[in-house]
C-alpha cells in the first residue's frame, strides 16, 4: 500500500508518503521548536495555531516529493498532478493520541476532511506505537530479511512517556512496566532547566556532557540510579530531579569540596537516566526471551543511550538484535505513523474517527 501519514501531536507539523510500510517516498516537516526555545518550553496554544498554517502546504509537499521517489507508479495514463498523486495513495493514517488536544485536532479535522474529500481510507495510529513501527523503514521493501525479527521487547523513551512493551507479533502487544511519574525526556527537560541549559533538555544536557573531561580515575557518581534494583520493569525519575536540584544548590561533589561544572552535572544526569534504561530493559528481553531489542522515541536520539545499549548486548553476549532508528526518525515526524498503519491496518469511516489526547501505549 502507499499511504499519507500526518502526525501533529506536540509542537511539529508533518506528513509523509510511506509504501509497504518500509519505504519513504517523502519526509517533510515544519516545526515551531525556535519559538518554543525563547519561552523555554512548548506553549500547547502558540503550537496549535502554527499547525494550522502549516498542516496543508506540508501534506502537499509530502504528496509532490513522493512524486518524484522510485517506486511509486501513478495510475496508468496519469500525469503527474496533484490530483493524480492523490489518486495513488490507498488510504490516510493519522496520529489521533497521545498528545496536545490542540495539535491533534489540526491533524485529525485535517484527515478527516481530505476522507471525505478524496474518499480514501482513514487509519487512526497511536503515536507511542508508531515509535515501534519506524525500525521498519529500511528502505529496501524487497528485502524483508532486513527487517526487525519478532517477538520483541520494545523501550518507547520520548519527553512525555516511557514504557517497556513485550511485541509478540503485530497486532500483539503487551505491557510490561512504564514510568510512575515522570518520563525519561521530561527529566531530562527539567533537570537541564536547573542547569540553566535551553530547551529542548535532552540535546542540551548531552551537548553539555560532552565537554565533561573524565578523570582518569574510577569515575564516582553522586546521583541516584531510581528504581534500577527493584524486581519490576517500572521506571521513576522524579526523585532524580529532586536530587539534581539538591546538588545543584550545593554545586560541589558529596565527596569533596571541589564546584561542579555544569559538564559535570549533565554527564551524571546523562549516565543516570541511560543506566536505569539499559539495566530494566535488557533485564526485560532476557525475561522474555526475545528475539530482537527495539530502541524507540525521542530520547533514543541520544547517543550515549545508543552506546550503551550496544556495549551490553555485545559485551554480555545476549545474541539479540539491536536495532534503534536513524535519530531523524526518532523524533515526531509522520513517517511512522504510515508504517504503523501498513502493519496494523484497521481503516475506519472518518466519521468513527477522533482526537483522544490521553491514551497509553496499550489502547
């Protein structure tokens, strides 16, 4: 199938062309990320009005570009118009939760409008599946032996959730543990924000680590790893901001009397938050015996987690596959949620369809 995915959860404006859930036709993003920097973080209401201006031009730049990828073939005769491009797509899949109710009825009334326009199919895709789903887009369709093996144990990590899901096959998803609190990006946005770093928190804190110069030393952390022991595949992270925001006032190590640079401050939190992620979720595929390992979300992006991940399993010999998207890919963009429709395909009237900003992973 060739399917357009809209998403507009959060703050970005996107659509894409996805055929046979493994390849991107087109990719095409606008977002709002400069306005929300100079007020420190996402204002839901500046968010939505500037969907709203870029929700048609994005689609129709996604549908154009697609025009010109390998593999599309327009329908016999057709040139290659507008109407033509809409002609081939078999269905729309669009984000209709989780998320900020505001963005998510741009991208949803959006849909639903051009259903009713074009007569095409509607998928409605949970955003944190979708995640999953972009370790699909290999590129090559034809080679299905490059795509991830199941079952599967999948860490979806982004700014608003965190949560470990068991993926016996598509379709057939189980819950194994979530935050209790807050979410591994969100921690990473508020702790940074006690550093004084800018938003978004998590490329910040990793770009501030990495100018921390390691003594050649054992290296001694000072911040807690929450949660990391407990026999369970929860997560909890609002006790490392409360921590963070204790050391920060002191700004000098527990052990001495030396100040802390803020290097110092984000690799610890860095390492902090990745060790309890490594440790639960590998903990987790060798609980259930799992095939492949699936990075997913905006915090896979980080490159340290990536690091991580992939010394353990090679180090420990777990004899599992790795996989994690390009970081383009792990952010919010519409490509996914096309792929996750091809592979949960379950088209709906678009009158059946609306915005729910509350779901979980499991609905």
């Amino acid at each position: 199938m060739v399917i357009l995915g809209i998403e507009t959860s959060c703050d970005e404006t996107a659509a894409s062309v996805v055929k046979d859930g493994r390849e991107i036709l087109s990719h095409v993003l606008a977002t709002s990320v400069q306005m929300h920097i100079k007020t420190g973080g996402i204002i839901p209401e500046k968010a939505a009005r500037e969907q709203v201006k870029s929700i048609i031009p994005v689609i129709e730049e996604a549908l154009l570009q697609a025009s010109g990828a390998g593999g599309w073939r327009l329908e016999p005769g057709s040139s290659s118009n507008l109407q033509s491009l809409i002609s081939s797509l078999d269905c729309i899949a669009v984000t209709y939760g989780p998320g900020l109710i505001g963005s998510l009825l741009v991208g949803v009334e959006t849909a639903k409008t051009l259903s009713y326009l074009w007569k095409k199919p509607v998928v409605p895709v949970n955003h944190l599946t979708a995640h999953i789903y972009a370790n699909w887009l290999t590129g090559n369709p034809t080679n299905r032996n490059l795509e991830p093996e199941l079952p599967a144990v999948a860490l979806v990590v982004s700014g608003g959730h965190t949560d470990l899901v068991y993926l016996k096959n598509h379709g057939q998803m189980e819950y194994i543990g979530g935050t209790r609190d807050d979410a591994a990006g969100e921690a990473f946005d508020k702790t940074a924000r006690l550093l004084g770093l800018p938003y978004p928190g998590g490329p910040a804190i990793a770009a501030a680590a990495s100018h921390y110069p390691l003594p050649t030393t054992h290296y001694q952390s000072f911040l807690p790893r929450p949660m990391i022991s407990n026999n369970n595949f929860d997560f909890s992270f609002s006790g490392l901001k409360t921590a963070v925001l204790r050391e920060v006032s002191n700004f000098q190590h527990p052990s001495s009397n030396l100040p802390l640079p803020t290097s110092a401050f984000a690799y610890e939190i860095q390492e902090a938050i990745t060790d309890v992620l490594v440790e639960k979720s590998l903990r987790a595929v060798k609980q259930y015996k799992a095939k492949t390992f699936l990075l997913a979300g905006g915090v896979a992006a980080n490159s340290r987690l990536r690091e991580k991940f992939e010394l353990r399993i090679k180090n420990n010999k777990l004899g599992i596959d790795f996989r994690v998207p390009p970081p383009e890919l792990c952010t919010d963009n519409a490509s996914p949620i096309a792929a996750c429709a091809e592979f949960n395909y379950h088209p709906l009237s678009w009158q059946q369809i609306s915005a729910n900003p509350n779901l979980s992973i499991m609905n």
